[in-house]
C-alpha cells in the first residue's frame, strides 16, 4: 500500500514526497484508515515505529478539508499532549513538515522558559497545539486557552506520563475537553492503569496493536558487556575511542550519572554532552540541536530526557546503566535502527545490574549476546552508591558475591554482533545504519 491509496488531500501527499515518504509503516497503514473514518484509536507499537504520522497526517487530513483558512482568527482544533519537551518539538516539527503545504498553523508549549512567545503565538491563532502536561494546565488556567471548538485530541506516550507522575494532570485535563470530539490514545507500553486511564478517554474504538509479542526493535543488534562500575568510563571511552565519527547516544540511570558520564570524558578528551530535567531548555536544545546536525558525536541522556530523540544515523546507542524497568529497554534501543534502519545497541552490566538483565531478557523473550572481549572485566568491586535517589525503583537487586565466577577474558571491545570473537581490534569501525525515513 502507498500513502497515495489512503485517499489523503493532495497537499499533504505532496509533503510526504517532499520527506521522500511513499510507503505507510504497520502502525501508519492500519491506524490512518481507521482515524479517517473519524473512529477513536488506541494504538500499541515500540517506539520508532511511525507513531507521530500515524496520528498527525489524518489529524491535517481532516482539518485541511473541514477548516476555511481565511477566519480571522484561528480556534485550536487539534490537541497533542506529550510528555517532553524535545518531544513536544519534534512532534511539532512532525505537524510543520507535513502540513507545509496546507496552510494549517501549529504551535508547541512546554515549561522550563518563560511563556511570553507561547502566549503571543497562541493568541494569533493556531489549528494545532502540541503541550507538555505541566504547561498546558497553567495556560488553561490563566485562560489562554479554551477546548471550544477541540475536535482531536492526542494522548501521546501515556505509559511514560504515567512514569513521570502526570496521571493527575491528565485526569484534569480529560475533565475540560469537550464530549464530542475524536480522541488518540498512544502508549509503547500498556500497563493496568494505562488501560483504564484509555478507558476514561476513549469512546467507540478501534485498537491498533504492532507486534506486541517481540518488543525488541528487530533491526538492532545488541550485546552486553559484564563490566565493573569503576571501569565503565575506561570501557565507554575504549569504544568511543574506536568510533570516533559515530554519532553514539549514551544512557544514564540518573541526572547525577549523566553530569558524572560527560565529566569523564572530558577528561578522556572527548566533547559529549548531557540532557536530563535538569538543564535548562536552552541547553538541552543547543545540546540535541548540535547531536542532530553532527556537531556534537556524542549525547548522554536520562532516559525522561531522551523520548523526544529521534536522530538520522544514530550508529549505536550504550545502555551505559542497565534500566531497572524492562521496558524502558526497549524504549532506549528503539532509538537506533528505527523505521528502515539498522543499529547497534551495547549495554554495560556491573554485578548489582544482573538482575536487571534477567528481567530485560525475559521481556523481550531473548537473551542478549554477551561481548566477552574486553580489557574491563567485572571484577566484583563495590563503589559507593550514587548520592541521587534512582526513580521507578523496581525488582532491587541484591550484590551477586559470585561474580567472578566464569569471568570472561580480556580482549578488545570492538563490537562485531554474536559472532564477535577473536576479531582483531579495528579503529574507525564501519559507520551506522542507513538513513532512517520515520
């Protein structure tokens, strides 16, 4: 199927060729359909999918065909609420990029800056308003905005507003948005109470589901390397070292970890930066503005941070700390080898992350290929406990006192997927994965 055989208005499929889209993903060629009948969605797919088209193109879809574009002052028709910051923009970017040509206007708020610009582009006028949860209440209550004339609304990445601890904002909004209206739930992940939060909020719908039961991204080849915590740095810095023109975004547990991450390899000599709820926006997006144009090789993010991350080319991604929740394994790996592309994904597991480790594989219903070869074995050392308290404290582990057991030899750290070993180390290792088109 082609994007042409949906029956889309021709200025939007003019601006899918100009992406140099021709071919609907899974989630955009059952989900579009269904949302052009004006159906209620819920959509279940990993990320990297295509989800941000699957429910932006039908939104611009009906509004180009339904809204004159000469009214003096445009009503907000469409609400997309996201949990980040970057992502709020890049879903922004999403609507801009497809909409070109339609004449519909967007605009995207989030908190973290002063609301000024926001303020003034929503009283000019939008179609489309793309929020963070936090943000979008404060202006709803200082009434700068009104759902009167909302028609669609978006929840985007529940599962995570629901991570974050936005359940409540949620609920709050729910209660203002109009009765009559179309409503998109999308979630990575569908958990109890993200069920029943779809529930609150859907009407008569349809459910879209991508391959729940292999929730890795297929396309990435992963490995883990059993390493000590104090050696992490010398790994990580031995594998940047080899590539040294990949693009490599690095994941930290905790905002204390990411700082400590780029402190480290400033000292190795290698200019990284970091992303967590704690920088400001401004640097958090020169940060991911400089990581998107390849004037910065390497990111270090929180994983809170990281959702709005969708980058051309991402070569590899380092679980540089094992996530204790499974799923947000998936998440972080899904940010290489997305859509059409390939991608490497390597985690760093110290004794007290095995756990950690059993809990991903059974997840994803597959062990991930251990990568012996390395110089920075897991010696079983201790070292103190980060000052941070970790969120989403699940499944703790206890420290594993037969770690040396079975200790892998030392080698190099290339990585060359499952059939690895004994490959003579190689500088400037092949590049990533093609061009992604989602």
């Amino acid at each position: 199927m082609t994007f042409k055989e949906l029956g889309l208005a021709e200025p939007i499929l003019k601006a899918l060729q100009t992406e140099g889209y021709t071919h609907p993903t899974p989630i955009q060629e059952q989900a579009i359909p269904i949302l052009l009948k004006g159906k209620d969605l819920l959509g279940v797919a990993q990320t990297g999918t295509g989800k941000t088209a699957a429910f932006g193109i039908p939104i611009l879809h009906h509004l180009y065909e339904g809204i004159s574009l000469s009214q003096n002052k445009r009503k907000i028709k469409a609400l997309v609420i996201t949990p980040t910051r970057e992502l709020a923009i890049q879903i922004s970017e999403s609507f801009t990029a497809y909409g070109r040509y339609t004449g519909l206007r967007n605009t995207v708020i989030f908190g973290g800056v002063k609301q000024g610009k926001q303020v003034n582009a929503l009283r000019a006028g939008v179609d489309i308003l793309v929020a963070t949860p936090g943000r979008l209440l404060d202006l709803m209550n200082q009434g700068f905005i009104t759902f009167r004339d909302l028609e669609f609304v978006v929840l985007d990445e529940a599962d995570q507003m629901l991570d974050m601890g936005f359940i409540h904002d949620i609920k709050k909004i729910i209660a203002k948005l109009p009765p009559k209206r179309q409503s998109l739930f999308f979630s990575a992940t569908m958990p109890k109470d993200i069920v029943d939060l779809s529930r609150k909020m859907l009407g008569d719908f349809e459910q879209v589901t991508i391959k729940p039961e292999q929730p890795t991204a297929e396309k990435v080849e992963q490995g883990v390397y059993f390493v000590s915590k104090k050696n992490k740095p010398k790994l990580l810095v031995h594998i940047l070292e080899e590539r040294p023109e990949d693009s490599v975004l690095v994941f930290s547990r905790t905002k204390h970890g990411a700082n400590k991450i780029v402190k480290k390899l400033d000292q190795a000599g290698i200019r990284s930066a970091a992303i967590h709820g704690n920088k400001s926006q401004t640097a958090r997006q020169k940060a991911l503005g400089d990581f998107k144009d390849g004037k910065l090789k390497v990111l270090v993010a929180t994983d809170i941070a990281a959702r709005g991350i969708d980058v051309e080319e991402l070569s590899l991604v380092v679980n540089y700390d094992l996530p204790n929740v499974s799923e947000t394994y998936v998440h972080r790996i899904g940010r290489t080898g997305r859509a059409s592309a390939s991608g490497i994904a390597l985690s760093f597991c110290d004794v007290e992350e095995k756990p950690y480790l059993r809990d991903i594989e059974k997840l994803i219903k597959q062990e991930v290929p251990r990568l012996p070869e390395h110089q920075f074995v897991d010696d079983g050392e201790e070292e103190e406990t980060e000052p941070e308290r970790q969120p989403q404290q699940r499944n703790r582990p206890s420290p594993n006192k037969n770690s040396n057991r079975n200790r892998p030899q030392a080698g190099n750290s290339n990585f060359r997927g499952k059939n690895n070993r004994n490959q003579n180390s190689r500088r400037n290792s092949p590049g990533g994965p093609a061009k992604t088109d989602r």
